[in-house]
C-alpha cells in the first residue's frame, strides 16, 4: 500500500491551486445573488486543461490518470470559491465528455470532444424528467424508430448547463415496456427543429451554474446521432454516475479543506471571555470532527479512484463515497457556520454559501438514500 | 461447471434468494423483472471476477442478457 503522491502530481495541483486562487475568484458574490454563470472562468478552466484532464491528446486532452485527475479537482475545490462552475464542468466532463469518449463513434468524437475540451462549446446531459428522478429509467421521453433514425418526444428536467449548452447527451426509451433495456443514449445539438431549451431553473445553491429543461417534438435525429447501441443507454448512464460520483466529490475534498483551515484560524483569533473560542472544548472537539472527517472522506475517495485505475469495478465504493462524501460536506459547512458564529451565517463572510452548494451533493448523482439502496443490495441485504 | 450451472446457482442464490427456486435457463429474466438494475450491476461484476473476463459496457443489452442461455452463449465468445 503506497499513499504517496508522486512530485509530479503534486506540483500539479499546486499549480491548480495558484492558478484558481489567482483566476476564479472574481465576482463571485455578486454572481452569486444574481445566478450568473462565468463564461470566461470557464474559458480560463478549459485553458489551463480542466476540462481536458483525463482524455488523449488527440482531442485536445492530457491524457492524466484518474488518481491525478481527482487530486486535480482537490486542488481546484481548495483554490476556487465556486463550487457553481466546479459542478458544472465535472458534469459535462463525466456525463458528457466520458459517455462521448467510451461510447460515441469516432465521427462523434472527433465531432464534440475538441469543443468541448478547449471550452469552445459547453455540453448538457439530460436524464431526470418530471415524472422520473431516481426511478430514471422509467422515464417517458421516447424515441421512436423511423426511417434512417428516430423522433423524440419529451422533456428533461433539472437539466445542468441547459441555458449556455450548444449540445447534449440525452436518453430515451425506444420501449417504455423494455424498462432499463429500452434507454438508449443521444446526442443532440441545438438548433436542431423540435429540440428546444426551456426556463432557466433557479436554485438554492451552486447558483453559478446554470438549469434548464430540455423539450422535444417531434424532433428527427439521424442514425448517427445515436450513442452507443439501442438498450445500452443504463449501462452508458450508470458508467458516467461511477465517474462523476468519484470525481465531482474530489473538489468536496478541497473544499473542506478550506473549511477546516478557516475554521482553525477564526478559532484561534476570535476571543471571547478573555480567550481564543478553539480553546473553548466544544468549539475545539468540533474542528476536531471536521479533520476525522475530511480525512476519512479522503481515504474513501482514494480508493474509488485507486480501484477504477486498476480496471476494477466500484459500484459499491462508488456508492460509499458518494454517500459519505455528500453528507460530510454538508456537516462540515454547518460546523463551519457554527464555529463562525453570526459571522458564518453572514453572506459577505463567505462561509455560508458553502453549506447551500452541499446540499445538492445529497441529490445529484444519486441521492444520499439511492446510494444506501446500493450498498445495501451489495451487503446482501 | 459450465457457464450455465455457475450462473443459474449465482443467480438462484444471490439475486433472488429463494424467490424462484425453479428458475430455467430459458426463463426470461429481464422482461418480468426477475433482476432489476441493481441486479444487474452485481452479475456482471460476478461474471467478470468469477470468468476472468471483462464484459464491454456497450454490451450490457437485452440482446445478450436475456436468458441463462441466451448469456452463457454470448460469454462462449470470449
Ligand atoms: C444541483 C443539481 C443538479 C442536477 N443536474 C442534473 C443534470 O445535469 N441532469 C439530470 O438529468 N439530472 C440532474 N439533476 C437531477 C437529479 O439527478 C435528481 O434530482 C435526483 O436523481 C433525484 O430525483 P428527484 O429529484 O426526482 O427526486 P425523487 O426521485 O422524486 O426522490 C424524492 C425523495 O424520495 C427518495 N427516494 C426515491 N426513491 C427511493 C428509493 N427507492 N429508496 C429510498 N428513497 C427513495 C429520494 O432519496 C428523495 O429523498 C440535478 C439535481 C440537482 C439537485
């Protein structure tokens, strides 16, 4: 067992660090109160090589490992105060990028992944629908087969990216009857007669990054336009989950990092009854928690992404992290708040924004109790 | 044990765990719900650590899953 991470790696996410801490942090509360998207910090993330990290070369990638890729995102979630735009490109990095480069044909790859990677176009992955969230694949949005290829018809919803995507990956059932074994995966462009954005949804938190609805009518879309075979949509779906409940959760990582550093030193300057309030036991055992528990969700991640880089499948850690990591980065952001006292609670101390954008780490990918429903199958249970 | 025992006992015994004790290797296991998603998931990690073999996501469809039969003579292509 090595923990070690190599120079290399490290120096990298060093770099991200700087390069974050320098570049993202522009504006945010404004961007914030008014949920506007930053077209140009995405820009700057595709620049650096973000959104590129881990595919080849050959589409504008950097061809990284996943263990770098994750560390990658620590880095970004320590430096950078937005987790809106952090979410928003892992979600077009794993459920759109990943399910093009796995399942889509060469035309398609070389079609999307250059875009994409480079920033030029943003993509959007619509699964969930009005009447199916968790229960994904009974969705209604169907797609009928007709000659040289198929209609859609339906909606999508909470669809990330929607308002600024020039495209996306979409799922549909050719037979509502078939269940799992009718979705079947697409990819659409906008523009495209019949497929149109709806309503910019506002939200809680993560508010930098942009939700909308996805609706088809009667729209055509070639036989080319199909991602991977008819039927193999869950199995592409379930693939892009893995990635994106691994890596989307290593920017938490970062974040409560930083949570716990900030924590520590208000805790050390803050004085009340003649003394620092981290001298206070409660107010120190809670910090104290909030390091078991970064740690601990530290490890758990490591080994989703150790395993996934032997080649070995992780549902169940998947699964484990997700759930551990989403439910710790909404501890930590309550800890850090009650250690900031009123201050915390406050918007221009920057600490509370934080507890909002968790929150939706409990739902997306998955929520909390889909990811116990996992574990709890694979327990034998 | 051929591809069909190992299944068929994995199958009874692991993913419906007594519920259908008279399972057949025709029996369709997809379209009554037999294995749902989750169940899935499982069997395709049990064949590729029991068969040492790494089963493509992209075939993971009705096709080759929908029966014991019908998936031990697709696993008899590797
Ligand atoms: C910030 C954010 C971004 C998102 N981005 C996207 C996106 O880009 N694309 C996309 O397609 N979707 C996206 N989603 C949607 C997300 O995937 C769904 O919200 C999620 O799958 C839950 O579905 P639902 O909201 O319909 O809740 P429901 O499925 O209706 O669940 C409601 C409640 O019931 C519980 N529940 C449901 N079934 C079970 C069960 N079997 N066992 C125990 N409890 C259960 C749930 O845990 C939850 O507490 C996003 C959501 C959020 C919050």
């Amino acid at each position: 067992m090595d923990f070690s991470w190599s120079d290399e790696q490290l120096a990298y996410k060093r770099a991200v660090v700087g390069f974050a801490q320098k570049e993202l942090r522009n504006g945010l509360m404004e961007r914030d109160q008014k949920a506007e998207f930053s077209r140009e910090n995405w820009n700057k993330c595709a620049q650096f090589g973000i959104q590129g990290l881990p595919f080849p070369e050959t589409y504008g990638g950097a061809n990284a490992d996943i263990l770098t890729t994750m560390l990658t995102m620590e880095g970004l979630g320590y430096g950078c105060a937005d987790n809106g735009l952090i979410f928003a490109i892992n979600a077009q990095m794993w459920s759109v990028q990943m399910p093009i480069f796995k399942f889509g044909t060469e035309l398609q790859k070389q079609k999307y992944l250059p875009g994409l990677i480079s920033g030029q176009i943003i993509g959007a992955h619509g699964m969930s629908e009005p009447d199916s969230g968790s229960d994904a694949y009974s969705m209604r949005t169907r797609a009928e087969k007709v000659d040289r290829g198929y209609v859609l018809n339906g909606s999508k919803t909470f669809v990330t990216n929607a308002p600024v995507a020039d495209m996306a990956v979409v799922f549909a059932t050719v037979d509502p009857k078939r269940g799992m074994w009718g979705v079947t995966g697409f990819v659409v462009d906008m523009g495209t007669p019949g497929f149109t954005v709806s309503r910019h949804i506002d939200k809680m938190g993560l508010r930098t990054s942009p939700m909308g609805e996805l609706i088809f009518e009667d729209c055509f879309l070639p036989e080319e336009n199909r991602l991977g075979p008819v039927g193999a949509g869950a199995n592409i779906f379930k693939d892009s989950m893995e990635w994106e409940r691994a890596c989307i959760l290593g920017s938490h990582i970062g974040t409560m990092e930083l949570q716990l550093e900030r924590s520590i030193a208000y805790a050390r300057a803050r004085e009340q009854f003649g003394q620092p309030i981290g001298k206070f036991q409660t107010v120190a055992n809670r910090i104290v928690d909030m390091k078991v528990r970064l740690e601990t969700a530290r490890l758990l991640l490591y080994k989703v992404a150790w395993l996934r880089s032997q080649g070995k499948s992780a549902t169940m850690e998947a699964a484990m992290a997700k759930l551990y990591l989403g439910e710790a980065f909404v501890q930590s952001g309550l800890d850090a708040i009650r250690t900031f006292g009123g201050w915390g609670y406050m918007t221009e101390f920057e600490v509370e924004r934080d507890l909002r954008d968790a929150l939706g780490g409990v739902l997306y990918s998955g929520t909390s109790d889909i990811q116990r429903n996992i574990i709890a199958r694979y327990l034998g249970l | 044990m051929n591809h069909e025992t190992i299944l068929l006992e994995y199958i009874k015994q692991e993913l419906l765990r007594g519920r259908k004790s008279d399972l057949k290797v025709e029996d369709d296991l997809l379209s009554n719900g037999i294995i749902d998603s989750l169940g899935i998931l499982q069997l395709v990690a049990f064949i590729e650590e029991r068969f040492h073999i790494q089963v493509p996501d992209e075939d993971v469809v009705f096709e080759n899953f929908q029966s014991v039969k019908v998936l031990s003579d697709y696993l008899a292509k590797f």
